[in-house]
C-alpha cells in the first residue's frame, strides 16, 4: 500500500498515531470510539488506514475532551496529550467573538428600545411643561 505524503507528514504514521491516541486515551474499541468521538465507526477506520484526514471539528473535540496533543498527532513529538487546559485556538476565538458580537447586538437592539421610550418620556414631559408655563403666563 502506498502512502499518501500530505505537506511532508506520511499518512500512515498518522493513522498509526491517531489509532494509538484512540486506543491507549478514548477507547480500544473502534465502536464505543467512534461514539464518543460523534463521529461513524467507517470514518474512524478510514482515519486510521490513512485514507482520510479528521476534519477541525473533531481535533477540537479531542483536544478538549482528550487533551491531545496535536503537535504530537502531526509529528510524533512529545507526549500524546497536553497537560493543563487547551490552548485557545483560532476557531474557539472567532466562535468566540461571533457569541460576543451577537450578544452586542442584542443589548444595542435593548438600549436602542430604552432610548427611544426615553425620548417619548422626554417629548410629554416637555409638552406637560409648555403647558403648566401657558397656564402660569396666564394664555
């Protein structure tokens, strides 16, 4: 079997260390795996022979559920997980500030309501006042 070379890493030490990281940290078997990694037990299969590459979303899942490291994933390098919390990566961080900016929204829409009721508040107050000033200035 060929090996497929993807920027300088071979396949198959890939799949060989993403098939290690999977039975020595999630689980020796394929299907109880493939479960808690949401993802088909073909596509794990695959993953391990090499013919497929995981998508972004499920290293994400397996860095912070599993701690790997990814570093270690594409090299070989150091230990299969990290220790302490996952490093930001930039997904998390535009997710991140999509939530944030939505949430911006969402007060602007609210002060935007509150500013317009005070500006009603403001418009009958001042009516009340011309009125009580006509009366005084007796017109």
């Amino acid at each position: 079997m060929a090996t497929i070379k993807k920027s300088g890493l071979e396949a198959s030490d890939f799949a060989k260390r993403f098939k290690d990281f999977r039975t020595t940290i999630i689980d020796k078997v394929q299907m109880r795996a493939a479960e808690k990694m949401n993802i088909t037990r073909g596509f794990l299969s695959s993953l391990e022979s090499g013919s497929k590459r995981p998508g972004l979303d499920l290293v994400e899942l397996l860095i912070e559920k599993y701690n790997l490291n990814t570093e270690w994933l594409a090299t070989g390098l150091g230990d299969k997980q990290t220790t302490g919390p996952a490093k930001p990566t930039v997904r998390g961080s535009l997710s991140q500030a999509h939530a944030d900016l939505s949430t911006m929204r969402q007060s602007m829409k609210i002060l935007h309501s509150n500013l317009n009721q005070l500006y009603d508040i403001i418009e009958k107050q001042q009516k009340q006042i011309d009125t009580l000033t006509q009366k005084i200035e007796g017109k």
